[in-house]
C-alpha cells in the first residue's frame, strides 16, 4: 500500500530528471573578466586578449547602473567583484574608458554596502579573491578605486586570517579551500599545484 502510495510521486520525479538537459549555468562576468584578461601568446606589435569574445561580451552586459553582475538580485559582494574584475579588464586592454569610469562610479558609490552585507552571504574565497583584484587594479594603474576605503579593512583582515590558517606551503601540498580562489594570487609555484588537480580535470 505504501508503495503504491509513493509510485505517482517516483514517476513525477522520474518525469522531471527525464525532461531535464546537463543544466544550465548562468554566465558569470568575474570568470568571463578574467578569461578576457589573457593575453595571445604572441602578442606581435602588442599586447591583444586572447578571447576577444570576452572582452565583447563585458561591454555588452555592463548594467544601467554601470555595474556588472546578477541584474535580478542585488549582492554587494557579487557586484563589487564583478565590476571591479571586467573595469580591470577593460583597463587592461586599454579600452572603453566611458564604461570603465562608470563601473568605477559605481564601486565608489557602493563601497560601504560591504561593511553592511551579512558575512554569511560572502561567496566563498571572496576575501581572498577580492584584495588580489584589487592589487591587480592597482598595479594595472587604476587610479579612482577607492583603496583606502573603511569597508575593505575586514576583508583584509578575514584574509590575513584564512592565509594564515592555511601555511602557502600546506596549500601547495595538500587540496585545501584556498584551491577556489587562485586567480590572481601571486608567487604561486603552479607545477606543484597542478599535482593536486583531480583526476577528472
């Protein structure tokens, strides 16, 4: 009786996975930023992105309030990241200065909303991830970010901590959390990291 009970709802479930595909993943402007930031490894009379598609798809989806991100829900971690990464990309690139300075408004703007956004909402790695963007932007020669804002002084205090926590040399032997948030961390000793790639890529 039982089972006859829960056969409808096993053939509802059945009936859904069947009618789904792989998924579907949402484009991330973060990810896409830092593809457009590689360089084509011949760069001849210079430098050029080695995915010009990413740097097309950047300009085609800054938001009316010159951020980049999830338009359908706000998150100050979410936009302040991805704004920052495809602002670091144009810059590199030397391109769309009107687009950069509206993503630097923007940044400007919201800075504080940091200070405010629950802790537990912080994507992982961001607090690793985002310092390392923003030294990026500075070596990049970034001038209107506003580095010495009071919202930024926790996360770089939570960075201290989490690498403290997790010795450079232990993250380079062992598979540790730090592992998601690499992009852009200097001095890493990549042929020793890429021993601790699973198996499946």
């Amino acid at each position: 009786a039982e089972e006859a009970e829960l056969q409808p709802l096993i053939d509802q479930v059945r009936a859904m996975l069947r009618s789904m595909n792989d998924g579907d993943t949402s484009a991330s402007a973060y990810d896409t930023a830092w593809v457009a930031m590689v360089p084509k490894p011949d760069g001849g009379g210079g430098a050029q992105p080695q995915f010009p598609a990413t740097v097309r798809w950047i300009v085609d989806h800054q938001l009316p309030d010159g951020s980049w991100g999830d338009s359908a829900l706000f998150s100050a971690y979410d936009r302040m990241i991805n704004t920052l990464a495809c602002v670091v990309a144009l810059t590199k690139w030397s391109l769309e200065p009107a687009r950069c300075e509206a993503g630097l408004s923007f940044l400007h703007e919201n800075m504080w909303r940091l200070a405010e956004e629950e802790a537990e909402s912080m994507p992982i790695g961001f607090e690793i991830a985002f310092p390392s963007l923003i030294q990026t932007a500075r070596d990049l020669g970034v001038v209107d970010f506003p580095y010495g804002h009071p919202a930024l002084q926790s996360i770089y205090a939570n960075r201290e901590v989490k690498l403290k926590r997790i010795p450079r040399d232990m993250m380079h032997r062992v598979p540790t959390s730090i592992l998601h948030s690499l992009e852009g961390m200097p001095d890493l000793d990549w042929p020793r990291l890429l021993n601790l790639q699973s198996c499946d890529g």
